[in-house]
C-alpha cells in the first residue's frame, strides 16, 4: 500500500503533485493552523507529516504516530519539535536549511534599514494626512552606512547578513556558541563577547535559534548595555526577548527603536503594549518569504520525505544520528 502524507497547512499544488507520485496525500486546506484534535487525528494515521513552524510536534503528536517514520518541518527553525521524543522514537527529523538564507537576510536587512529609517512610521504619518511640510529634522532617524553591526547567533542567515553589511561599509561583530574563523577571514567579522556586542554594536540583531539557553536572552540588563541610540532587531525567535523588558527599554528611550518579525505569541495580539510604540517596527513572521524562497523550502520539505519514505537518507535531516537510530528501530 502506499504510504500516507498529511500536509498541516495549504501548499502550493505543484508540491503536493510531486508527493502524490509517491502517497496518498491528505492536506489542512487553509490558511490558519491545523486544530489540535485533527493534527492528532491524522499523525496516528500517517507515515509523514509536512509541518510548520505553528504546529506544535510534541510527545503526544509523535507517540500517536504509530507508523511514523518522518517530520519534515518547512521551516530552517525546529524549536516546534519534540526532538527528544523524536529521537527516542526513532522518527527522522528535517528542516529546510540554505534555501531561505538569502531571503531571510534581505528580510533582516530590510527591518534594520525601516527601523532606523523610521519608513513605516512616515509612511503611516503621510497616509493620515500629517505630512503638512519638508521640515529639517522631519523623521529624522539613524545612520545604517559606516555604522556597527552586532550579529547574535552567527548561523548561514547571519553570514548572509554579514555580507550585506559589508557593502553598507559596516564594522561587524558576532557573538555565537562557536567561534567561526571562516566568517571572521571572508567577511571580516570580529568575535566578541555578549556583553561587548551588547555595548558597542549600533544595530543589535538576534539570528539565534530558541533554544532553553537562549529564552528570554535579551532582558532588562542586556538592553541597558545597549548604546541609547542602539536598534534592536529580531528576526529569529520571538521568546528570545522578555517583551516587557524590550517595552519598558524602548519607552523609557533606553534603546531608540526596534524591529521584531517575531513575537512570544504569534499572531500578537492586536493589544499587545508593544504596539503602541512609535520607534516599533512589527512584522508578521514573514523572515524567509520571498516566492522563489517559500517554493524551495516547500520543494526541500517534500523531497525530505520522498526520500524517507523510500528507505533513503533524507537531505536535510537536524540530525545525523537520527538516520541511524530510525534505520535500526
Ligand atoms: C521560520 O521562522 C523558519 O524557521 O524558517
Ligand atoms: C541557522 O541555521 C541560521 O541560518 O542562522
């Protein structure tokens, strides 16, 4: 018989195509997450699930998969997976590394410039009428060219970062787990400690993955080390930042501005304080979407599990030490 896929959320039809060659294929056909109930429903019945960074893969989501062999996320992040339980199971897991670095970089690039350059702030103000002259510090914002830039978490998106800045003229720091001399030689990125990144970059950016060392990484202390006219910007994890910190940071003009495509809940609630900030920048998690990148990482996630399900290594398994221990379960 043929394996079964589920798909948890609307893809684009060419992708399901490809893995109708090789399944039966059932799919959420919506545009909201998948409910609890039916997620369970279908993992106990699949051979594949085709995830996304809003399911939350738990133990009790893997432990229903009786014939479960793989979980391709369609997402570079897997902070929505139960690993540990994957792993103990002997369920592959894949992600879709490399095709959305450079999306996702331009994205990150793209908040840092509008937030220094307050673009959605003056945008806003010139559909409400307020734009009453050219006036000399009219939406007067900060330098990007020449200026420092901090990059927390030093992974391919970071790297990708790092190689806009450089024709921005920029000095780059980095602060990660481990030190990469191949960045620091081809782009010139000078490792540093998190307190000095903290103190000396103008242009803060977390890339790092949440991970239980890195909730709540920047908090009240990390953002008073920060220049006052530092910009934060978060494109990795929202529970990376203690929000109630970042509020109180940029409302009492300890830190400038900010720009976060992520929150601690998704979607933020349309109350949240956060947004009553004017040197806030939000944007709706879309860090990696670009059309051609959306498709690539659609196409790695469906190729994950086409290769799984024949009995062949996965390309972008989180782990390579999830091929062994899935071939001998
Ligand atoms: C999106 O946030 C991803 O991890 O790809
Ligand atoms: C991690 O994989 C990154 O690209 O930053």
């Amino acid at each position: 018989a043929k394996p079964y896929v589920f798909i948890t959320m609307q893809i684009p039809n060419e992708i399901v195509s490809l893995l109708e060659k090789v399944a039966h294929v059932g799919m959420w056909e919506a545009d909201i997450p998948c409910p609890r109930d039916k997620l369970l429903e279908e993992a106990a019945k699949a051979d594949a699930l085709f995830t996304m960074v809003v399911d939350r893969i738990d133990e009790e989501v893997l432990r229903t998969g009786q014939n479960l062999k793989l979980v391709a996320n369609m997402a570079v992040g897997y902070d929505n997976i139960d690993l540990k339980t994957a792993k103990q199971l002997g369920i592959m897991v894949t992600n879709t590394p490399d095709v959305l670095s450079e999306a996702t970089a331009d994205l990150t690039f793209a908040l840092l410039m509008a937030t220094a350059r307050r673009l959605v702030e003056a945008s806003l103000a010139l559909y409400e009428g307020k734009w009453t002259s050219w006036s000399p510090m009219y939406m007067a914002g900060q330098d990007v060219y020449g200026k420092t830039l901090g990059i927390v978490g030093m992974g391919r998106i970071g790297e990708a970062v790092a190689r806009r800045a450089k024709g921005f003229d920029m000095e780059i720091l980095y602060h990660n787990r481990h030190r990469k001399p191949d960045a620091e030689e081809k782009l010139g990125a000078t490792y540093c400690s998190f307190e000095q990144l903290l103190q000396q970059a103008d242009f803060v950016v977390s890339l790092a993955p949440l991970t239980p060392e890195t909730r709540h990484l920047f908090g009240r202390r990390e953002f008073e080390l920060m220049k006052k006219t530092a910009i934060f910007i978060n494109a990795s994890r929202g529970p990376v930042v203690d929000e109630d910190a970042l509020y109180h940071a940029l409302k009492e003009k300890q830190i400038w501005a900010a720009g976060l495509d992520v929150f601690q809940q998704e979607p933020v609630p349309i109350d949240h304080p956060l947004l009553t900030l004017p040197n806030l920048v939000p944007l709706p998690h879309i860090g990696s979407a670009s059309i051609p990148a959306r498709m690539a990482m659609a196409r790695l996630a469906a190729e994950n599990i086409m290769l799984g399900l024949s009995g062949q290594k996965p390309k972008t398994l989180i782990d390579e030490a999830m091929w062994t221990s899935h071939r001998s379960r």
